[in-house]
C-alpha cells in the first residue's frame, strides 16, 4: 500500500509569491491534515480535511488555504509568502474512525528568501 | 486554548542508559498518541493510549497514561543508537484537530 506522497519535496520562493503544495493521502483514508513544523513552534497543525470539507481550522492567517478534491487529494496554499513561512509542511492522512493515528508524508521544505 | 506541555526538549544520553519524556496538559485528554521522528524524516505514529492508567509495552519502550488522563510518559530502557530522534505527544482531540507538544529530542552516544 503507498503511503501519504507529498509533492514537491523542496521548493525555494521569493517574499510575495504564493506556492501549492499537493498531498495525496492513503487510498481509502478521507481525512487529510497539514501541519507547520518549525524549529522553534514544532508542529503546529493548519487544517484538517475530510470528504472535501475543510472540518478543523488551526490558528494561522487567511494567506493559509487549502482544499481537498473528490479522490481525496489534496492542496495547501500560501499567499503572500514571507520569511517566517519557511518550513516543513507536513501532511497527514487518517482513515476512517474515531481518534486513528495519523500517517505522515515526507513533507515539502519551503524556503522563502 | 488547549495545551500540550513536553519534557525535557533536549535529553542526552549514553548508549544503554535509560531515557523518560513526558506530556502534561492543562485539561483532560481524550487519548494521547505518540510519534517519533527521526532526523530528516516525518513523525511516525508509535501507540495510542485512551483508558486511565493505562500502560502498555513495545519491547524497549513503555507508554503510560495517568490516572486523571492529563498526563503520559514514554520511558525507553537500555538506549540505543536506533532510537536517536525527536518523540511527541499528540492529543487526538476532535478528529484531524491534533495538538503536539514540542517534542523531546534524543541524542544517544555511543
């Protein structure tokens, strides 16, 4: 069985610039949730979602979006990127229950310079 | 908001040695789940705990959630190289809506 692809693995951006990234979950999990993880916040989680239906928002700005396509696919973007935005993003995928572990993708680094 | 609060965030130590890390949170927590991350690689789901007072064991390694569920430890006996990374505690909460302390980091010398 694959595990959770995220693509790209690393990508390098101007202050300005927006980027999507693209996560694709496990085959039959419908739950997919990304997360920041930053030397000095850890992982801070984003938004979770399920079904095409984004279920659970963390406390980040509205330049943080994403969506979630009917194969369960999904994409997070970042508008008007700025420095602090570099990082690892983590996406998440969980099958189906209640309260099930996630599995992670390798994630993409992001620079913003 | 919720919080999860991770201990110690750095722990060194020698091969063989034992190593504990713990999770507080301010309010009770559903289920706690651990992961562990290597270095340059993603968090990989280890146990979930959900009854109070639970303990359960993986070889080396043995998870606890306490009594009143707002806190839980990950003790690893006898250290080894393989085990160098960082661990987290993540509380499940509403499904997808995952806090994770800070994690400890552990470096073991060989």
């Amino acid at each position: 069985k694959a595990g959770v692809t995220q693509t790209p693995r690393y990508l390098i951006k101007t202050r300005g610039q927006q980027v999507t990234l693209s996560c694709s979950p496990i085959s039959g999990h419908r739950s997919v949730s990304w997360y920041q993880q930053t030397p000095g916040q850890g992982l801070q989680f984003l938004f979770e979602y399920f079904s095409e239906t984004q279920r659970n928002k963390g406390n980040f700005p509205g330049r943080f979006s994403g969506r979630q396509f009917s194969n369960s696919r999904s994409e997070m973007n970042v508008s008007t990127l700025e420095l602090g935005d570099s990082a690892l993003y983590l996406c998440a995928s969980s099958p189906p229950g209640l309260n099930t572990e996630a599995f992670f993708g390798q994630g993409t680094r992001l620079t913003v310079v | 908001g919720q919080q999860v609060m991770q201990i110690p965030q750095y722990q060194h130590v020698q091969e063989g040695e034992d190593f504990t890390t713990y999770c507080n949170s301010s309010t009770t927590l559903s289920n706690i789940q651990w992961y562990k991350q290597r270095p340059g690689g993603h968090p990989v789901f280890l146990i979930q705990l959900v009854k109070s007072g639970e303990v359960k064991k993986q070889k080396r390694l043995t998870f606890q959630f306490g009594e009143a569920k707002k806190n839980s430890s990950l003790h690893i006996t006898a250290t080894q190289t393989t085990d160098v990374g960082t661990y987290f505690c993540m509380n499940g909460g509403s499904q997808g809506n995952l806090i994770f302390g800070k994690g400890t980091k552990l470096s073991v010398k060989p």
